[in-house]
C-alpha cells in the first residue's frame, strides 16, 4: 500500500511540472483591419520548469471564393527543447480574415490639374481607391479606370470612371472621378527651320498653331514628331482641325533667347546714320530689325534701347521678343513682310509658305543663327 501511494504521488508531482503551452484565442478579423505580420494577436501562455523556447509557424490558406473567410490563417506555437531541439508541447491559433463589400471602398476625390497638354491628358496620379494596401495582397477585388476626356469649354475636363470588381459575384461597383485641366498649354513643334532676309536657315524653338474659333483647342496629334519643315507640320495640323473655312489658323513662332547676339555698336551707327537720312534703309529687313521697341517706326528711342542692351543695362528687350517673323509669300503671292501670321483654313493645303526671320537690333544681319 505504501509503494503505490508513493507511485500516485510521484505521478501527481510530474502532472503539476510538465511544460505546457497555451495559445491565445481565435480571432475573427476584417480584411481591411488585417495585420500582415500577425504580431498583434497575442503571445502564447507557457509553464512548466526546463530550458524552452517558443517557436511559430504559419499556414495561410487563400479561399478566393470559397468557405465563409476570404483568408485563414493558422499560427502553429511550439515548445521546443533548447538541447534536444524536441518539441515538448504545440498548440494552434486561427485568424479568420472576412471579405470586404464592395461598399466599403473609398473612390478617389476630384482632382485639379492647374495646366496640362494635350500629351498630359491621361494623368496616372489622382489618387488611389482606398484602402491602397489591401489591394497589394487582393485575389478577389480589382480596380481599374478609364478616361473621357471633354474639350468643348474653357480647359478641359476628364471624366476617370473608376470600377471595383468582386471577383468572386461578378458584382462592380463605379464612381466618376472629375479630373479638372484649368489651362491647357499648346505644346507645338519643337524645332523647325525658317530663314533669314539671306535666304539662310535659321532653327525656330517652337511653332504653336491657335485658332480664332471661340474655345477651340488645337489637336496635333503626331503633327509635332511627324513634320521636319514648317509647310508640311502647318499641314499636318490644319488637315487635323476641322475649322470653319471662313476661320483662320494663326501662327506663333517662338526664338526668344540671347538678345545680344548680332547686335553691336555697328548697328547703332548704322540705325543713327538711316534716322539722320545719311543713309536710308534699303531693305525691309533692316527697317524691321533697327525698330527695337517695336512701334513700327525708327526713332531715337530705339538707339537708346539698343545701347542699354548692349552696355548690359538690359537682358531682355521690355516691348519685343528677341526675333520676330514675318510672313513673306504664301502660295506665291509675295507679301511686303508682315507680322500678320494668320491663314484661312480655305487656302489649306499650303503649297508655298515663306517665313521671314528678323534678329531684332541686328541690322546688318550678323546673327548666329
């Protein structure tokens, strides 16, 4: 009797120092509210005397459209010996992650553009549908957009249409975004080439082609890649366009950079010595190029401008562009150059189109070019 209440005993004692492990409870989470890294669930209760340590592993299963949660996670804790690497106690915890509705999705707001080009009217950027992260690790939501845009106002306006789909009902869910140009800027050219009064090339910066049709924004398509010269990228818009015929397109050409190139004291003797009737202009270039503030006439007043540009007084002309254009013929008809750069949408397509190009202050046509 005495060797079996020592054996009961001994027993009961070995029961009360065993190694255990508790886990911490399930838990029923929303896929939104999920934490990836499944550190905030609570830690695992441990007893019991030896060298231990607490090891986990996981198993996330994807149900996709199966099963009452989108995402079951089991988090295995185990008990493990530190000298013999045995596992002396395990237990298992479950986090059911729920499937989100497609009404708890939050669309992106109306967006304001203050300027944008007709090659910037599908914008990537203006905002996300929400929560941004849960579509990282999505299998049944997906989102897409597409865009309309509407050019009949002042600006434009792109209507991004936004769809959600579960993948697993088929079920979308829209909302329109507005996406709101406030200036659209003509973007142009690029480079082309005119000439000078000596018939010599000169490299334009940009060509920008407008139109006196109320609210009417240019489309130039590939116009601005496609087109080497002037004729045939003026062309290519005007054929792009459908205006009215009685409108006109109207010429922009832009070279507004070193206003000291070609001009020197040379061109103030000379201006002075035309004013002075010593020696008059005898070419519409020069006349053009001597008048530097640009009142259509030569006057004392330009040789003062022109000396404060070349004493360094002045970077830029205050009332004219470094260069200004001319148009001197068009489909033959030879025009005493004038700055009037408009064209009837009836006489396209040009056959003949002559652009003059005046380095203002540079009378004697000493220009780099």
């Amino acid at each position: 009797m005495k060797n079996l209440f020592i054996a009961a005993l001994l027993s009961f004692s070995i029961g009360i120092n065993a190694q255990s492990i508790q886990c911490p409870a399930d838990q029923t989470v929303h896929a939104f509210d999920l934490d990836q890294d499944y550190n905030s669930y609570g830690t695992p209760i441990v007893s019991g005397p030896g060298n231990y340590q607490v090891t986990d592993s996981r198993t996330i299963v994807d149900n996709a459209c199966q099963g009452s949660f989108g995402i079951q996670t089991t988090i295995t804790y185990n008990l493990v010996d530190v000298v013999t690497t045995a596992v002396l106690a395990s237990c298992q915890q479950v986090i059911n992650v729920q499937r989100a509705d497609l009404s708890e999705f939050t669309f992106p707001e109306d967006y304001i553009i203050a300027e944008a080009s007709l090659d910037d009217l599908t914008p990537q950027v203006t905002g996300y549908v929400e929560p941004l992260d849960y579509f990282n690790n999505s299998s049944v939501h997906i989102y897409t957009y597409a865009d309309q845009v509407i050019n009949s106002g002042p600006g434009v306006k792109i209507l991004r249409t936004w769809t959600i789909l579960d993948w697993c009902n088929g079920e979308t869910r829209e909302d329109i975004q507005i996406i709101n140009v406030a200036t659209l800027v003509t973007v142009g050219s690029g480079p082309l080439s005119v000439i000078n009064c000596s018939d010599e090339p000169v490299e334009v910066d940009n060509v920008i082609v407008r139109t006196d049709v109320p609210s009417y924004t240019i489309d130039y398509g590939t116009c601005s890649t496609s087109s080497s010269d002037l004729l045939s990228f003026v062309n290519c818009v005007a054929a792009l366009n459908d205006i009215p015929a009685n409108n006109n397109f109207i010429l922009e050409l832009e070279k507004d950079i070193d206003y000291l190139n070609g001009v020197s004291t040379l061109d103030l003797v000379l201006t002075q010595r035309h004013i002075l009737g010593q020696s008059i202009f005898d070419e519409s270039c020069k006349t053009l190029a001597a008048d530097v503030n640009n009142d259509g006439r030569i006057s004392a007043v330009d040789l003062l401008e022109t000396r404060k540009l070349i004493l360094g007084i002045y970077s830029s002309l205050p009332q004219s562009p470094s260069w200004r254009f001319y148009k001197q013929s068009v489909q033959g008809a030879v025009l005493d150059l004038t700055g009037d750069l408009k064209f009837s949408k009836s006489l396209f397509p040009l056959t003949e189109l002559k652009i003059i190009a005046v380095k203002v202050g540079d009378v004697n046509n000493s220009a780099q070019r």
